[in-house]
C-alpha cells in the first residue's frame, strides 16, 4: 500500500461496533461461552510469566469480565481496561502511555488498519514495555468454511472475513517497529452438536461476520444444506470445529 493511502475499507466499523456492544450483552448470561478469551487470557498469563515481566501499568484491550485485570492487579499492576464497545478507537492514536503493558484480546482480527493500530500500540508503551495481542487467525473455522460452501453451491459468497497467518503477523510487527518481535498460533479444538450452536457461540463471543459488503442471508435449503454438511464433517452426532489462534508479540526499546 503507498504511503500515505487509506487502508482497504474489509470490515464495516458499524457493524464492527454492533457485534461487540451484542457480545457484552451475551457475556451477561452466567452460562455465555467464553472459552477464547479464556484461553487467550491464560496464555497472557503464561507468557509474562516466562518472561518474568511483572508490569506496573498495563492497558488491557478486550478483557470482557475483567478476569486479566484482577490478576494483573493481584500483582500489584495499575490496570486501565478498554473496550472497543464503549468507544476505544485501536486504529487511532492512544490518548494515554507510557504503558509497560499492553494486552489486546480479540479484537484486532476485524479493525482495517491493522498496520496502523499495532504502530498506536507501540507508540504507547513505555521504553521496555511489552506488546501482546491475540485474535483467531487463517486457518480457523474450516468446518464451518466448508459448510457455507455446500450452503452456497457453485455461487458461493464471501461470508468469512479473512485472517491473518503467522508469517504476515511477523511481518507486520517489525513494519510497526517493535524490537524482538514473535508471532506463533496455536489451536483450540471445539465440539458442537449443531451448525446454529457454533454460530451462536461465534456471535456471543464477538466473532460473527462484520464485513463491509455482507453477503446475502441463507434461505431455508441452504441454511439445511449447510447444517447437514456441518453434521456430514463429525462422528457420533459431534462436530469437532477448530480456532487457530495467533498470538503478536513485541517490546519497545
């Protein structure tokens, strides 16, 4: 992309923005899913303790429910958590900094200029602060993939935004400048016993579609055409569905 140049308009920030505020409603529920963050956040954990980076001020991004702050407060963190529902703009400059952490959780698969947000991030940590951010990557959802494709037939419609892969997450950490950057994925497999119960998760956990230019909705044969496939890709009644999730890492110098 030439300098200067607006960023590829992929995601509609309305609807960017209507998915999260459903997701916050959703996770008031005692029983909502909340295995991917919950997996993000203990990886989170994980890392700073191999790192044995024990911030003092940390900016949390996404952390639903708070469980990252506590912890992060048991230690004796100042804490500031954000939520991209409530207006945080991760495509814009931070009105704060001097950060030693920032942990964004989710959130940066669906934003524009993903470039530009990791630049803001990097800009507000401290000297020595840590950058880490997690989100699903390319590879996940092939079930469901698969399943809108035989929904669709020959025609098939872009109704899965696209995701980032590991290689293209390295890169983009060194182009925002980060020292010792580090971008891995790892999965998490997921059993469903239906197609609408996956999708249920996805959407109560902030993941459904938001693309610019959605795709039209499923009539009755397809949405039948694509369980079926769905239910075809298991065994004993059980579909095992797979997040790749990828996690960028880098420090300020």
């Amino acid at each position: 992309m030439p300098p200067n140049a607006a960023p590829p308009r992929i995601f509609s920030p309305e609807r960017r923005l209507a998915a999260r505020r459903r997701m916050l409603r959703s996770q008031q529920a005692p029983d909502a899913p909340r295995y991917l963050l919950d997996d993000i956040i203990e990886d989170v954990l994980e890392r700073l303790a191999f790192l044995r980076h024990r911030p003092a001020k940390a900016l949390l991004i996404g952390d639903t429910g708070g469980s990252l702050a506590s912890a992060l407060r048991g230690s004796d963190a100042e804490v500031t958590s954000v939520e991209p529902a409530h207006g945080f703009h991760e495509e814009r400059p931070y009105d704060v900094g001097g950060f030693d952490l920032i942990a964004s959780m989710g959130t940066l698969d669906t934003v524009n200029d993903l470039p530009g947000a990791l630049i803001h991030a990097r800009n507000a940590l401290a000297p020595g602060g840590l950058f880490i951010a997690s989100f699903p990557a390319a590879g996940s959802l092939p079930r469901l993939r698969a399943a809108m494709l035989a929904a669709d037939g020959e025609r098939p419609a872009p109704r899965i935004h696209p995701l980032v892969d590991v290689r293209a997450g390295a890169q983009l950490l060194q182009r925002a400048g980060f020292a010792d950057p580090v971008a891995d994925s790892r999965h998490l497999d997921v059993s469903f016993r239906q197609l609408d119960r996956l999708v249920a998760d996805l959407r109560a956990q902030g993941h459904g579609a938001v693309l610019a230019d959605p795709s039209p909705a499923l009539g009755r044969a397809a949405r039948t055409r694509a369980a079926e496939a769905f239910a075809a890709a298991g065994q004993d009644g059980r579909t095992i569905e797979r997040f790749e999730l990828l996690t960028l890492s880098g420090w300020r110098r």
